[in-house]
C-alpha cells in the first residue's frame, strides 16, 4: 500500500467524522458498541495534524549550483583539481584531472573532467554541457552552500625548458627558469 500524504490523511480524517459518528448512532439501536469520543478523537487528532501541517508544511529542497567553465586548453601534464567547501564535511576533493595530449578543445577538457568529478562519492551532481561543468550540491546541503563561493579549481602548472625548435626536453612542476 502507498504511503499517504499529510494532506490526504487530514481529508480521510475529516471524512471518518461523521462516519464515526454515523455508526455511534446506527449501533445505539442494538446497545451501546462505540464508544461516544470517537468522532471527538477523529476530529482532535485531525484537527491537530492540520494545524501542524499548516504550521510547518513540506517544503521542497534548496538546490544550491555553480559552475565551472573551460575557456582554453593548457598545457599536457597540468593537473585540474576541483574543490568543494561542504558545509557538514569541510573541504572536499570532489575529483582531479591530468591534461594530455588528446584534450585539443575546451569541450574535450570539460567532458573528460566532468566524467572524473562525477565519481565522487558525495552526492554531488555533475552535468557537463560544452566546455561548462554544472555541479549541484548534495541532498540537505543546498540551503548552507549556496549563496557562497564554495568551488574551488586549482590548476598545477607545468614549467618546462625548450630547445630551440620549441620542443621540450625537461618538464618539472615548479621549475623555476631565469631568463637573462
């Protein structure tokens, strides 16, 4: 059996009333069967349950969303690295991305990230369209998150040395070079 809604249990209580009271009634012929508070208590409980529904009634989810755009390609071998500040669980990893050779549009980089950050264990939601990556919050987080600047992307650079036909021939993170 489906599980009711608050509102269809107020409209079955308001309709057991006088049903209750109908059947106080009709078994007073034969004895007395029922108890007289029944259609009291119907109409208590149901009363109550309308004033509390009224009171603090369902209220859909705030879905908090940001996102992240691809506006060039970079460089093979910068790391990508997408941050979520979670309100209940701090700052969070939600996924990183290594560039290769292959990522020769903005479209490739953002589908391809995308498909790494929606791994993600922590119900955020990721949905790639062109070169921007939609990320909404997990469930019963939306109303703390949003508002805020709580994405973070943090790219590795790559420095690399260079003969003089501009191939490379040292790549290091953190290289610094001097150039006289």
């Amino acid at each position: 059996m489906a599980k009711l809604t608050i509102p269809e249990i107020i409209k079955l209580g308001d309709i057991s009333v006088p049903l209750s009271a109908n059947y106080q009634t009709n078994s007073s012929l034969f004895g007395k069967r029922f108890t007289f508070t029944a259609p009291t208590t119907i109409a208590t409980v149901t009363d109550a349950l309308r004033w509390q529904w009224a009171g603090f009634p369902d209220i859909s989810e705030v879905k908090a969303t940001g996102n992240i755009t691809i506006d060039s390609t970079g460089d093979t071998g910068q790391i990508i690295t997408v941050f979520i500040n979670d309100p209940f669980l701090g700052i969070l990893n939600l996924g990183s991305y290594t560039l290769t050779d292959s990522d020769v549009s903005a479209d490739i980089i953002a589908s391809n990230l995308g498909s790494i950050l929606s791994a993600n264990t922590y119900q955020y939601e990721i949905v790639v369209v062109d070169n921007v990556i939609d990320i909404t919050a997990a469930p019963g987080t939306g109303a703390l998150i949003n508002g805020g600047n709580n994405i973070f992307v943090d790219i590795t650079q790559i420095n690399f040395l260079a003969d003089d036909l501009g191939d490379r021939i040292i790549t290091q993170n953190n290289l610094n070079i001097i150039t006289q």
